[in-house]
C-alpha cells in the first residue's frame, strides 16, 4: 500500500469504517511509515480537541428580530393581482397548444436532475456514506457492481494520471439506482455517476456549475456521465479526459 492510498483510507480507519482486510493494511502500512502515522496522530489529536471544546452558541433573540425586520412584508394579493395570474395561466395554456412549453418543461426536468445529481454528492460526504465497497483496485470495485445494476459502470485506475479510485456505491437519480463511482484528488471528492441511456451517440463533455459544485456532464457508448465536485473546472475537464482517454484505450485492447 502507498501512502496516497493510505492517505485516502486514514479517516475511514479512525471511524472505524474498514473492514479487517483493509484495516489491517493500512496498520502494517503505518508501522513502517513514520509520516502517515504522524498524520494520524495530527487527526486524532484534532478530533480530541473539537470534541472536548465548547463550541454550541445560541443566537440572541435581538439577532432574530433584525432578521425578521429586514424581510419583505407579506401582503395579500389584490383582486387585479389574481386575475392576472389567471390570465397569465391562459397564456401559458396557449403556448402549451404551440409546443413551447415542452421547451421549458425540459429545461425544469435538466435543473432537477442537476439537483438530484448535487444532493446525491453532498449525501455521500457525509460519514459513512461515501462508498459501499471501499477500495483502490478497479478489480475490486467493478465486480461489486454485478448482479445490482442492470448495466454495471466502467471502473478505471486513474492513479498514475493523478485521480485516486477509492470505490464505488449505489445511488438513486429519477427514483431509479445508479453506479457511482468514486475517485479522489489531493482532498477533493470526484463522484462519477454512470447512468444506461437508449441512444449510442456521442455526446462532448461540458462543464456546468450548480450550487456551488462542478458539473461534467457526457454521453458514449449507451451511458450517461455525470462527474461532480468541487475540485476547479479545469481539473474536472481533465480527469473527464483521463477517463474517456482509457476508455478507449481499454475499448482498443
């Protein structure tokens, strides 16, 4: 084991998240290397120290009334008011009649996969939530996925172009369970979310951010991709391209 995986596998280890096979390959690690071993005493130091401090603070009752002060006041709607929205409904109704509507019903339904994906990804930072089979060899982390998914997703090694496999899991997006796999870069958590699609064409990939995170979206091959983090947009744009670089390559072989 390296010290990138180790490194990756050290909170796991102090939450008590590995299984023995793991754990016990990141202690035989440790033994022999003096400086993942000091960095888990630095982490174990510091959940020492924001545990025994009080950090709970309740905001005053002043705080709240200047919050609610500077809210717009509520008001009810006028009679004029409401026999515009009817009248705006109608309109909508005529474009309906016209087809545009299916235009922005379409942009709706983009915006709430984009959410999906999104809270999907802040789901899994939190403890305990990140991978179902925790693991650096693709070997591993690919045939978990058989016999759960209808399609299972390509799993790469990307450790030599700077992306760290640490597993995969299963998710949801549209009520349907999906494959995502997880990779990492330095700190930065790059959830891979791999969805079956009907059409075999290629898409390019794009980049989009969505509350805060960076979306990379493309299609090849009968699968969707959406890749998210919050690693910096150029660095998303490469590990896409590291990917799709070894899909082909492993196409080719």
């Amino acid at each position: 084991m390296t010290c990138d995986e180790a490194e990756i596998l050290l909170h796991a280890l102090m939450d008590g998240e590995l299984d023995a096979g793991h754990a016990r390959e990141v202690e035989q690690h440790l033994a022999g290397c003096p400086r993942c071993s000091a960095e888990l005493a630095s982490y174990r130091e510091m959940r020492k120290s924001i545990s025994g401090a009080d950090l709970h603070y309740t905001a005053p009752l002043s705080l709240r009334r200047r919050i609610e002060a500077t809210l717009p006041e509520t008001r009810v709607p006028s009679r004029r008011g409401v026999l515009r929205g009817f009248a705006l409904g109608s309109a909508v109704s005529a474009l309906a009649a016209t087809g545009l509507v299916g235009i922005v019903l379409r942009n709706d339904d983009e915006a709430r996969i984009k959410s999906e994906i999104v809270s999907a990804h802040l789901r899994s930072l939190q403890a305990g939530h990140l991978t179902d089979v925790l693991s650096t060899d693709q070997h591993t982390v690919k045939p978990w996925f058989n016999g759960k998914l209808d399609v299972a997703p390509p799993v790469l090694d990307l450790t030599a172009q700077g992306f760290t496999l640490i597993g995969g899991r299963l998710d949801y997006l549209d009520a349907h369970a999906i494959g995502a796999v997880v990779y990492r870069r330095r700190l930065h958590t790059i959830n891979l979310f791999v969805t079956q699609t009907a059409s075999t064409e290629r898409r390019p990939a794009s980049t989009e951010t969505f509350q805060g995170f960076n979306i990379r979206k493309w299609s090849e091959g009968g699968l969707n991709y959406w890749a998210v983090s919050d690693l910096a947009a150029d660095e998303l744009a490469e590990f896409s391209e590291r990917f799709e670089a070894a899909m082909r390559g492993s196409t080719a072989r």
